[in-house]
C-alpha cells in the first residue's frame, strides 16, 4: 500500500468518522432518539454522566479529533512535510488512549455498548495504525 | 502549496460532507406541523382538565414504566394548577417487556367504566412495582368499585379494543418510548419532569397573552 493510498483511505475514515459524531452529536445535545443496533446501549450512554466529561459530550471531541485528522490528510496532499505525519500521529494517539479509555467506561462502569462509539473506537484504532505505517515507509516524490 | 488532483478531489469531499450535513441540519430543524386533536386523541380517550382549553396535553403512557411514573406526579401537579387552562388526555402505550402493564391498562379501564379512571390511574403509578391480581382486587376496594361489575369490565372485549386502538395510533405516530407526551400537537422532547413543567407553564402562559 502506497504512502497515497494510506492517506486516502485515512482521510475517507476521517470523514466517516465526523458524520458518525455529528450524528450522534445531535442526539446528546437534542437528547432525541438514536437508531442503535445494540439495544438500549446507546441511550444509557447518552443518560452517562461518563459520556459528559467536563461538561463535553464524547461525541464532539471525536468530531474535532476527525477534523483535525481529516484536515492533516488533506494538507498531506499539497505537502510531503514529515510534521503533518507527526500532526495526525499525535492526533491518532490521543484517539485511541481516549476511545479505549471510554470504552471500558462503557463495559465497566456505564454496563452498556453505543454501537457509533464501538465503530468510531475500531475506526481510531485503525487510522492510528495507518498513521504509524505511513511514518515507517517512506515519502514518495 | 502545491493543488494537485488529489487535493481537489479530497476538496471536493470536504465540501460536500460539509454542505450534507448543512443541508440535513436545516431540514431537521423546520419545526413540525403540529397534530390535530381528532389525530391524538380518540372518543374514548380519558381526559381531565377543561376539555375545551386551548393548551392540551396528550400522554401515551405505561403504568408499570419508571420513567411515567416519575412524570406522573408533574402531569397531575399541573392539572390541579391549570383546571381551566389545561386538558391532560392519557393514552394507553403498555410496552412488551412489561408484563403487567396490559392488564394494568385493562384494569384502569374497568375502574372508568365505575367513574373512576384516574383514581385508578394513581393507585397503580404509586403501586407499580407491587402490580397483580391481587393487588387490583384491593385497589377496587380502596376506591369502593362494584368488585363484580370490576371483573367483569376486566374482561369486556369493548376495553381490550380500546386499549389495542391506543397502540396502534401511538405505534401509526412512531412512538417506541414512554411516556411520550404532545403538547397542543407537538411532540415534546423532555429529559426531566422539570422540563414538562416548563413547557406547560409557557403554553398556557402564551395562550392567555394571546387572549389578551
């Protein structure tokens, strides 16, 4: 997999992974109903004051943290600067600390599952590994 | 900076996730048309307050749902506060993983066939983890029912029909939770019983001004 493709394929995850947080987003903050293939997961979520972390719904900082990752992956394509790697690397990390922290928030204290969180938390974990393959390779002309 | 193909076409994504989601936002927040009464509420539908007031509420509920019964002490506070301003219809929406809540709407019917509906309606939100055959026999009692016309109304086919007619107009609007409540027609969104309050209260403070 070329250093071009692994971006593409961050970018588009990127950009799925902000239209899943915008709409569940909108749900914390409309408190509507969520369309949830995991029960009543979703909703015990959304109730989790665990799901509010000073003050901030969960799903608005996985919003800002695929911005930020879906912008990096389109400067990388005007740029080959080594710093945007680092940029998305840090990005990716702190995603995945985050989403694995919520998660088990999720299995040990709240006791239910949010399918988005789940597929966001498998999305992170995937961009965080593209990232780190694409600094192990390297930049083509 | 260089615009190669690729910039463009991740461009073009960004603008059009952005314009989606622009455009999704705008049609979800056109307000709703409001339901007519003759949509939301039936000519059996129990109602107390002034039938005739301009603010109404309507409540498909289910007597063995925490969540009603946590909303239930706010509906009957602010029916006793607004009795000339305030009609409160309740509508029978007994969910499936509740296993008294059927016959709980059943025997709720039967005590109105007796005049006495929301006594009934009071006796099992305030019981409503002690609910059984039981306990609707001394519930008849406490509130001086005709214990054989009671069981039989508990039987009549005419209260089942009502009953199945309540779900099928709540399952007809979407409704999958309760209590779901429409204030003058329109769907409330509400977390707390606190938050019905202020909806009520602004309602009925609105439609007075308005008759000023």
């Amino acid at each position: 997999m070329t250093n071009k493709n692994i971006n593409r394929a961050i970018f588009i995850m990127s950009i799925a992974g902000f239209i899943m947080g915008i709409y569940v987003l909108q749900s914390f903050l409309r408190q509507s109903g969520i369309i949830c293939l995991t029960g009543s997961g979703c909703e015990m979520v959304r109730k989790s004051p665990y799901a509010w972390p000073f003050g901030i719904p969960v799903p608005a900082i996985g919003v800002v943290g695929y911005t930020i990752l879906a912008i990096l992956s389109f400067l990388r394509t005007t740029s080959n600067k080594r710093s945007l790697l680092y940029g998305m690397l840090g990005m990716g990390l702190f995603g995945v600390v985050f989403v694995t922290w919520f998660t088990y928030t999720e299995l040990a204290i709240i006791r239910g599952i949010c399918m988005w969180c789940a597929i966001s938390a498998v999305n992170m974990y995937v961009i965080c590994a593209l990232v780190i393959r694409s600094l192990s390779k390297k930049e083509e002309a | 900076m260089k615009f190669t193909s690729e910039t463009k076409l991740f461009l073009g994504i960004i603008i059009l996730t952005v314009g989606i989601i622009t455009g999704a936002g705008i049609l979800f927040s056109i307000p709703p048309k409001p339901l007519s009464k003759s949509e939301l509420i039936s000519p059996h539908t129990n109602i107390t307050g002034n039938p005739s007031a301009k603010t109404w509420l309507v409540e498909f509920s289910d007597f063995q749902c925490p969540a009603c019964k946590a909303f239930a002490g706010t509906v009957d506070m602010l029916s006793k506060k607004y009795p000339d301003d305030l009609s409160v219809a309740y509508r029978h929406f007994p969910l499936p993983q509740h296993q008294q809540a059927r016959e709980a709407a059943i025997v709720a019917e039967a005590a109105e066939q007796q005049g006495k509906f929301w006594d009934m309606a009071h006796l099992l939100f305030a019981n409503q983890e002690a609910l059984s055959d039981a306990s609707y026999a001394s519930f008849a009692a406490s509130l001086t029912l005709d214990p054989v016309l009671f069981e039989t109304d508990r039987k009549s086919a005419s209260i089942a029909a009502h009953i199945d007619e309540d779900i099928s107009s709540g399952t007809t609007l979407g409704i999958d939770a309760t209590p779901t409540f429409y204030l003058n027609g329109v769907k409330l969104t509400v977390g707390m019983p606190a938050d019905l309050e202020k909806a009520v209260t602004d309602a009925v403070a609105g439609a007075k001004a308005s008759q000023k």
